[in-house]
C-alpha cells in the first residue's frame, strides 16, 4: 500500500508538457535540417541553373556586341558591351519572321480549339460506365500509343483527303492525342456519378450534362490540355515540313530551322562585310530563338494555378 502511495506521489509531481511546451517541440523539430533536405535542394538549384542558362545565354548572346560575340567560347554570363539591339531590329524587319508568326498563331488557336473540343467530347464519352463496347474502344484507343501506321501511311492518308499544303494539314492529323484523352477521361471519371444521376432526373441530357456540369467541373484539367497543346503547336516543325509546300505557309519553328542550318540570314540585307555579315548572323540567330521561344513561355504563370491542381488527376486516379 506504501508502495502504491510512493508511485502516485511521483507521478504527481512529473511536469505535464502544456500546449506550449508541445509547440516549443513541433517548432524545434521543424528548425532540425536533415542532410537529405541539404542535398535535394542543392540538386534542384543545380537543376533549375541547368534549365534556365541555356535560355539566358541565348538572351545575353542576343544582345551582346557582335564582334566580340563571334570569337566567343565557353560560358557566356553577361552580354558583350556595348549592347546592341541590331538582331532584334533585323528578326522583327524580316517578312518571313513576321509571316512565320501569323501562320503559327493560326496553327496554335485553331489546332488547340480543335484539340480541346475533340478530346474532350471523346473523354466524356469514354467516361460514360454504360458506354457499349466501352472496354473494347478504350483497347483500341490504347493500341495506337504502342502502334502507329507510320510516316508513309499517315501521308499517303493526309495526301488522298487533299489537306497537302493546308492549313488543316497542321491540325487535323493531331487532333486527339491518346495520352492527353487517358488523363481527360480519368478527370472526368473523378465527377460523382450523383451529379449526372440528379441532372438526368431533372431531364438533363448529355449535352447539357456534358457543357453545364462536367466541363464547369474540369477547368484544371482543361488548363492542362490547353497548356500542353499550346506548346505542341507552338514547337511543331516536323508536319510542316512534310506537308507543306508554299513558303507563305511555313509555322516561325521552320523558318527558325532555316536560320539555324541554313543560314539563310542573306534575307535581312545584312550590311558590311564578310566578317560583319558572320557576325550579325550570330546574333541574329540567338535573337531568332529568343523570338520563337519568350511568347509560350508567358503562358504558363496564367495557367499554373489549374496547372499545379490539375496534373495530379492523371498522377493519382489510375
């Protein structure tokens, strides 16, 4: 009994940590580093410099004094003085430039809605659980990301519909792509099905379902799709050259490749020399690079609130 008497005295005197003392501990533990932590973010600054010089050199290379830019080698850390704007001048005097740009923007407009509309109405239809023959849709549909027809095929098909050297030739052959309808048609399965069973009792059909409810619903994912379309288009160099034939309907990356391996910069009226004209060529190719490549980089900071929310649906719902 003496004993029991001892044990409950001094468990009455121990201290009992207050809510204080629990937020004294949280806050310590938080404050330990671990050499992890240490390692992982030097890795990502070491990443993020390895991503973003490349665009920074070409931009000091832009606009750096040409004759000092010509002899360069190596790491390039700050534009060669004085800076000169000359390139740019050039870039934006060129009709091929400026033709180049119109031509893509109709490409990245149209090609994008036409991108959005299809795969979105393909999604909520393969979405749909009483959809027949849905398993064996979603198979075929899966089969075309392991097979393809090929080059050759796929030509010959653009060839026999008369779409060589159109406009429609740049965006019907990559309408729908099958791994951005997979990650649309899990967002929408992701909709409570009690949402499409109430709009159906209140005589709801498809389309209403389908604009009023479940479009509404998936902004993040469509964010997603507009943003990985948009660069699609933007970059896209390959169908052009293979389906286009008149220079006035060339996209800014084909022309952009021309500057690049061709050094078709004979164009710009370059003034001087032979040595001045290899020079300016040099900036002018890096200010080419900056003009294709700046615009579509703006896009993404409009978009990466849906973005951040909207790519996971495809990472967790399987």
């Amino acid at each position: 009994m003496k004993k029991n008497n001892d044990i409950q005295t001094s468990n009455a005197h121990q201290v009992v940590p207050g809510p204080d003392a629990r937020s004294l501990n949280r806050r310590r533990k938080k404050r330990m580093i671990h050499p992890f932590d240490i390692f992982n973010g030097l890795f990502l600054i070491f990443l993020m410099i390895v991503m973003v010089y490349p665009l920074l050199h070409a931009g000091f290379a832009s606009i750096s004094n040409p004759d000092m830019l010509v002899g360069h080698r190596g790491l390039l850390l700050w534009p060669y003085q004085p800076v000169s704007l000359f390139a740019y001048e050039s870039v934006f005097a060129n009709r091929r430039i400026a033709s180049g740009y119109q031509n893509t923007l109709i490409y990245l407009f149209l090609g994008t809605t036409i991108n959005l509309v299809l795969t979105s109405m393909a999604a909520y239809t393969l979405s749909l659980k009483n959809l027949m023959f849905r398993n064996f849709i979603m198979f075929a549909v899966t089969f075309t990301m392991l097979f393809s027809g090929g080059l050759i095929p796929t030509f010959i098909t653009v060839f026999n519909l008369g779409l060589v050297d159109t406009t429609l030739a740049m965006v019907l052959p990559s309408a729908i792509n099958t791994f951005n309808l997979i990650i649309m048609i899990t967002a929408f399965k992701s909709i409570p099905d009690s949402l499409h069973e109430s709009a159906k009792i209140d005589g709801a059909n498809d389309i209403f379902i389908f604009t009023r409810i479940v479009l509404p619903l998936s902004v993040p994912v469509l964010a997603v799709m507009t943003l990985y379309y948009g660069v699609f288009h933007w970059n896209s160099w390959f169908p052009a050259a293979i389906y286009l034939r008149s220079p006035a309907r060339f996209p800014l990356q084909i022309i952009l490749r021309d500057i690049l391996i061709h050094n078709t910069t004979d164009a710009m009226h370059l003034g001087g020399g032979a040595g001045d004209r290899v020079a300016i060529a040099a900036s002018i190719r890096y200010a080419t690079i900056m003009v294709a490549t700046v615009p579509i980089l703006f896009v993404y900071p409009f978009l990466q609130k849906h973005f951040t929310k909207g790519v996971m649906i495809g990472a967790i719902k399987g």
